[in-house]
C-alpha cells in the first residue's frame, strides 16, 4: 500500500515537472515581436479610399529603436502609418519590422487582401462540342470574368427543372473542381468546365453556375455573389416503347373492344404507327389502336434517330359471364331447396316440442336430451 502512495507521488510529481517543462516551451517560443498592427486584418475593396494600417509598440516606446513598413519588394515604404495603394498594388505583403534595445529586430506580418468582385460570370457550351444526342458529351463552360483575388472564388454549377433546383455545394476553384486561373493576385478570368454525358433525363433542365468570393469574417457579408444565365440542355434521343402501357399479350374477351396504348418518349417527338393485317381494328386518339380481333399488332415509334418497335399479341377468350352467372343462379336455386328441406324437419321438430313441454314433470329429463340434440343451435325462445 505504501509503496503504492510512494508510486503515485511520484507520478505526480514527473506529470507536473513535464507540465512546466512545456509551459517553459511555450514561454520562450512566445518571444513574440512587441508591436502591434491596427487592424491586424484588412480585406479592402479595389478602390475604396480612406483605409491605413498603424504599427505601434505593444507596451512603452522607451526601448523602441525603430518601426517602419516594407513590402514584397523589400522596400522601406513608410514608418508607423501604411497608406494601402488600393489602385495598382495587387500583393503588396505589407511586413512591420521594428528594433529594439534588448530584442533587437523582428517583424509581423498584416493579413492583407485587396479585392475585385467579378464582373461578370456567364455559361455556355463549348463549341466544338456540339453534339446534343442521347449518349454523347457536352463541355459545359462557365466563366467568371475580371476577379481578384481568384484563390477566393468558390463556384457553384445549379441545376433546374421547372421550379426544383438542384445545388451541390459550392466549390473551390482548382483542378479537382474543373477551373483554371493565372496565377496572379490581379484580377483575372477564371474558366471551369463541366464535361456531361447527355441522357434523356437532362432534357429540359436549365443549367446555371454560381460564384462567389468568399474573403472570410473580416470581409463583406455576405460575401459578393453572382449567377449566371442558364443554360437549356435540349437532348435528342432515340425513342422508346413504355412497355408498361403495352404488354406483349393482350386477352380481348369474343364480343367486346380492348384498347392498346402506343406511347413513345422521344426528342424530336416520335410518330406513332401501327401496322395490322386485321380489318376491324380502327385508330383511337392518341395513338390508340381499338381492337377486337385475334392477331398480331405492331407498332412503330419513329424519329430522326431511330425507330422503336412492339409487337402485341392479341388473343380471343371467352365470355365466361353467362356460365358464371348461370352457376351462382343454379347454386342459389340448390341452397334454397336445401334450406327448405331443413326448415321443414325443424317445423316438425318445434312442433312435437311444444306438445311436449304440455307435461313439466318430464321438462328436466327434456333439458338434458335438449343438450346433445342439434336443435340447441336453434333460437327455441323466439320460436316458442
Ligand atoms: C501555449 O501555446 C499554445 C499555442 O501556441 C496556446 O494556445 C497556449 O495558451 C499556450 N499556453 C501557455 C500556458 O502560454
Ligand atoms: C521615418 O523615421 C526616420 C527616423 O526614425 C526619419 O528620419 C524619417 O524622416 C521618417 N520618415 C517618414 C516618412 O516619416
Ligand atoms: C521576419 O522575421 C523572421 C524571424 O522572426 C524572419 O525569418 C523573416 O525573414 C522576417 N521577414 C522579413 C520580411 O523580413
Ligand atoms: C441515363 O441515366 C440513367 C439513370 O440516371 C441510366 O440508367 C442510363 O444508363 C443513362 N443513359 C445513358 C445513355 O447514359
Ligand atoms: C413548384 O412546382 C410544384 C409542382 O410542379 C408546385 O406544387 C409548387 O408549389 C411549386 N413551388 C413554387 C415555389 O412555385
Ligand atoms: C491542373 O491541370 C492542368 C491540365 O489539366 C495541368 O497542366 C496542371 O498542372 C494542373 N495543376 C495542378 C496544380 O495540378
Ligand atoms: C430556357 O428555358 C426557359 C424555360 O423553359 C425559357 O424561359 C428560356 O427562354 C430558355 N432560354 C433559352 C436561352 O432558350
Ligand atoms: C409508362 O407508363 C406508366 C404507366 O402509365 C408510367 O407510370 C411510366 O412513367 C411510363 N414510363 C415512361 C418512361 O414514360
Ligand atoms: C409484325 O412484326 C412481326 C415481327 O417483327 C412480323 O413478323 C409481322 O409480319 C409484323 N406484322 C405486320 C402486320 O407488320
Ligand atoms: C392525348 O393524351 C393526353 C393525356 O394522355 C391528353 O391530354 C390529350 O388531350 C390527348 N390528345 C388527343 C388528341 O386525344
């Protein structure tokens, strides 16, 4: 037990030594440069007016040498007060270095944007991607013109079919999302593509692309925004049966009509024809055949692009009905003579009953030959 106490002690003891062990890191790597930069952050729009940045010591000025500004060039450009040239200096890195007795040199560094929104974004095909049929493949471009700075850009391809959009989230712009830029920190262009392999299902939905350029917390809220035109996918495709309408067999029963739908989806529209060598069957609307006969009906769904084809089979069945019905009446007519016959024996039964009942001295006897007798199902009261 007592070693134990002795063991913990001494872990105790290691936890906190290694515990100020780390905090002693951590001071020494806290030598931090003593100035401080008003504001520490400045995301500034391409030509709003009026913004500096002061550099100042963190605590007295007694041990300040000297503070000053420089920027990527390395190029002293001012002491305290850095007026941003919000005009033509696209990545000025602006750095405040400052000396002093007892530290010597050292710098930080002011998070710095300077920022264009775009000016226009817009989506179009790519040309010599022309081709619209079912299958086949489509570049999608969308371009986002004059921004800066492009690393900022996130971007958003929205889909739409009526009123139901739909948003996959937006983006960033880089190889992975399908966009390009210079890299520059000036404003630049920024392409994204979007390769699609056309189905029959995109027809109609208009495709639009989103960017936005998100600068972070200390920038304008909510972040600059804008979408683009949209963009109609027409597709042609092949057309196609609903097979589900039409099935391969269709039973028509001997006297009465049966109507077959001919339904094709298809871009062009396809022309619905059916072909028959009977003579009784006529057109309805709609592509609708009315048969009546026994044989094979074949219909065709045609366009530019190629031609769908069902072949029904019809078949004759019997009216079953007047059999059916001449049954369940034969059936009614046997269940009643059954029922009367039934009736006839309790009629009987009640009768020599109620003759019985005239003498009380055998009614307990009665009771019990009641009870293994069937007419206990019967309701005795109501008739008696
Ligand atoms: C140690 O440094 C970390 C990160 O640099 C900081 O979050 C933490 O507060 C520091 N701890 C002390 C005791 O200074
Ligand atoms: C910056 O400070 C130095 C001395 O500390 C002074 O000689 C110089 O004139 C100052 N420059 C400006 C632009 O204020
Ligand atoms: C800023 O100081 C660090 C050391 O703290 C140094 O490595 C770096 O080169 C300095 N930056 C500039 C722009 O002088
Ligand atoms: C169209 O899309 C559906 C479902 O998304 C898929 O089953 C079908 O194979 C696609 N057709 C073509 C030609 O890509
Ligand atoms: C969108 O369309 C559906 C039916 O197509 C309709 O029920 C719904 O109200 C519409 N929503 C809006 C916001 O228009
Ligand atoms: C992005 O893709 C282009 C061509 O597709 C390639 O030349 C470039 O090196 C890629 N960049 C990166 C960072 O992967
Ligand atoms: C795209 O389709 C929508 C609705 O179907 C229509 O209002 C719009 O004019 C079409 N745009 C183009 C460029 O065809
Ligand atoms: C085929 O017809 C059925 C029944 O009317 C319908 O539910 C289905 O959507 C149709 N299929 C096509 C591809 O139009
Ligand atoms: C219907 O199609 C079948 C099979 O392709 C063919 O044998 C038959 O001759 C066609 N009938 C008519 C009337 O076109
Ligand atoms: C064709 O059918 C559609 C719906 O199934 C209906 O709205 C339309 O009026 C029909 N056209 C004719 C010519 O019967």
């Amino acid at each position: 037990m007592e070693d134990f106490s002795c063991l913990r002690l001494l872990l105790g003891l290691l936890i906190l030594e290694l515990l100020s062990l780390s905090n002693g890191t951590n001071s020494s790597a806290k030598l931090e440069c003593p100035i401080e930069i008003e504001p520490d952050t400045m995301v500034l729009k391409y030509q709003s007016r009026g913004w500096s940045a002061v550099c100042k010591p963190q605590t007295s000025e007694s041990n300040v040498k000297e503070i000053f500004w420089k920027t990527r060039e390395d190029r002293r450009i001012s002491n305290r007060t850095w007026n941003p040239d919000i005009h033509e200096n696209w990545d000025p890195s602006p750095v405040c270095h400052g000396e002093f007795l007892g530290i010597g040199r050292c710098n930080k560094t002011l998070h710095y944007i300077l920022y264009k929104p775009q000016e226009t974004v817009s989506i179009d095909t790519v040309s010599n991607s022309e081709s619209t049929v079912e299958g086949g493949e489509m570049k999608l471009q969308c371009s986002i013109i004059n921004v800066a700075p492009a690393e900022h850009l996130r971007v958003r391809w929205m889909w739409q079919r009526g009123n139901k959009t739909i948003e996959p989230g937006l983006v960033g712009v880089n190889n992975e999302s399908g966009c390009s830029f210079p890299p520059r920190r000036s404003p630049v262009n920024v392409v994204c593509t979007k390769i699609i392999t056309l189905n029959r299902t995109h027809d109609g939905i208009q495709v639009r692309c989103e960017a936005e350029l998100n600068l972070g917390p200390k920038g304008p809220q909510p972040p600059p925004s804008m979408t683009s035109n949209s963009f109609n996918l027409s597709i042609q495709y092949e057309p196609r049966i609903n097979t589900t309408k039409l099935p391969e067999l269709v039973p028509v029963i001997r006297g009465y009509t049966e109507e077959l739908f001919c339904e094709a989806d298809g871009n062009p529209p396809p022309r619905i024809q059916w072909h028959y060598s009977s003579g009784t069957a006529s057109l309805g609307s709609n592509g609708t055949l009315v048969v009546k006969e026994e044989g094979i009906y074949n219909c065709t769904a045609e366009n530019d692009l190629n031609t769908d084809k069902r072949v029904v089979r019809v078949i004759l069945k019997e009216d079953y009905l007047p059999l059916i019905a001449g049954f369940v009446a034969l059936t009614v007519v046997i269940i009643s003579i059954i029922f009367v016959f039934i009736y006839s024996i309790y009629y009987k039964n009640t009768k020599m009953r109620r003759y019985s009942l005239k003498n009380p001295k055998l009614s307990s006897h009665n009771s019990n030959v009641a009870h293994n007798g069937w007419d206990i199902q019967l309701p005795v009261t109501k008739l008696s």
